[in-house]
C-alpha cells in the first residue's frame, strides 16, 4: 500500500510576489483576495525544512476563489475536490478567476509556513502527476528523494530549465534525524542507492519508500516545538498546529 497512510494536508504557501509572467495574468482578476499556492503533503513534521515550491511545467492550473478574501492555486482536478469539501463560494461548485500555465507561475516568491527559509521560490518538476494531489508540490529536499535530486538536476541545468540560479540558493536544511542515515535522510539514501538524476524513477520509488518509513518510525525532531520527539508523535501535532493557525487544512483526495 505504498507509503503508508495517506492522509494529505493542504499547506497555504501565500503569493508574496508573482513572477513577471503570472503577474501579466493575474493582475485585475483576483479582486482583493489573497493568492495561496497550496501544495498537498504527507510529511507535515519536515515543513521546517521547506526550500521551494514545485508545479509541473506542462500542466494548466486555475486561479480559484475560496471566498470574498482568498483564492487558490491548484490543479483544476483539485478545485472540484475543493469544491466538494466546502472550499469554494458554493459547495460543489468551481469559481476559477483565471487560467494559467505551470511554466508562468515559476519565479513566483511564497511564504513557505513554519519554514527556516520564510519566503521560497516556484520551481519547475516534470514528475509532478496532474493526476496526484494538488498538482503542487512543496519541497523538502532533506527528506523527500524526488526533491533533492530535482534541485540538483534543476542546478546543473537552470539555463535549459529557465530558473535563475538564485531561485536556487539554498541547502537542504536538517530537520530530523535517523539512527541510519542521520540528519539528511533523502541525501544519504540517494548516495547510497546511487541516484543520479531525476529520471531514475524506480531507484527513487525506492528512495521514498526507505526515506518514508526510515523517517516515520526511527526519526526524531531536531527543530520546531516538538524538538527531541519522535516523528511519530510530532507529526500529528505539526499538523493540528499548522490547521489551528488556519495556515493548512485536511485534504481529501
Ligand atoms: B510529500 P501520495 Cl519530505 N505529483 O511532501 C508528484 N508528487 C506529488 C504530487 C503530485 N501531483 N502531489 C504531492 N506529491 C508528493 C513532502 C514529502 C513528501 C517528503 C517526503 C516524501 C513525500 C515534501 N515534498 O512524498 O502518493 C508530496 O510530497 C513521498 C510520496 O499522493 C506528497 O508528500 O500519497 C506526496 O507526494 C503525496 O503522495
């Protein structure tokens, strides 16, 4: 059954500042509403750790009012299970205010919730499934394989992949540590499995599995309020203090 529970939060990654390209999109068609990229996660407890944000540079999303004050970038899949979670002006039924592509939302800068980075950048993933989640991804480098090797290829590559490597200018950030492989779990599964890019999609299928249960039942906090817990037990505190602080909400796939 893959990797465990699936029980999905939907982090709000507010728009500090749109890239030029979204900003031309967006400008007059959100009314007064603040804009949330929001990423659907399984790992709340590495949020700590968060160094960017990632869309799929192939996909559409839509720009969708969840009220008069705020509206969501999503995956337009994602907006009608919104919809029918309540997260819409009227249940079960999409409000989008604009369309617009992946590739145009990159360079966008978010505030990344409980971060050691408060403010991150949009990145592009090609492995991000509009079939998965939000479509959006948030990205912990330290303990989730598919985003470590992103970055890296993303930094071998930024002129073929259009970032600017200062999007890029960041290190994994240490937020758990494992009996086995320490304080960068996804980094030292990587070397051991000899992961060389992102396209090794089934070494990496492994990676997550190892990373997931590794951190899960053998990790223990190293930052955050739940400093020195186990994963286990800090994991759902981490995710009932990001819903209290109304910045994250259970989304069901
Ligand atoms: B996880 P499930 Cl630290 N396409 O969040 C590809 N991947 C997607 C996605 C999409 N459309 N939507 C969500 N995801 C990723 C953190 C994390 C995640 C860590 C470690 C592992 C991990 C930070 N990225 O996931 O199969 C999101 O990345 C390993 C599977 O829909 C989300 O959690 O349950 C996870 O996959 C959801 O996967």
């Amino acid at each position: 059954e893959g990797v465990g529970p699936q029980e999905l939060l939907g982090l709000k990654m507010e728009v500090v500042e749109w890239s030029p390209a979204a900003k031309a999109i967006i400008d007059g068609k959100v009314g007064d509403r603040k804009v949330f990229l929001v990423p659907a996660t399984l790992r709340p407890e590495t949020l700590y750790g968060q160094t960017n944000c990632f869309v799929s540079p192939t996909i559409n999303y839509g720009v969708y009012a969840i009220n008069d004050s705020e509206a969501y970038v999503v995956s337009h899949r994602a907006a009608r299970n919104l919809a029918f979670q309540g997260l819409s002006p009227t249940r079960g039924e999409v409000s989008q205010l604009v369309e617009i592509h992946g590739k145009d939302i990159v360079g966008t800068k978010l505030k990344a919730p409980l971060g050691v980075m408060p403010e991150v950048y949009v990145l592009p993933m090609e492995s991000v499934k509009a079939s998965k989640g939000t479509g959006v991804v948030t990205s912990v480098p330290s303990d989730s394989p598919d985003d470590y090797t992103t970055t890296q290829d993303l930094r071998k590559k930024a002129e073929y992949y259009k970032v600017d490597p200062a999007w890029l200018n960041f290190e994994p950030i240490p937020v758990l540590t494992t009996p086995k492989y320490g304080n960068l779990t996804a980094i030292e599964i990587c070397k051991e499995l000899k992961i060389q890019s992102s396209k090794d999609a089934k070494l990496l299928a492994d990676a997550k599995e190892i990373a997931y249960k590794e951190g899960f039942y053998s990790g223990t906090m190293i930052i955050g309020d739940f400093k020195g817990e186990p994963v286990q037990d800090a994991k759902p505190k981490v995710r009932a203090q990001l819903i209290e602080m109304g910045l994250a909400f259970p989304y069901a796939e």
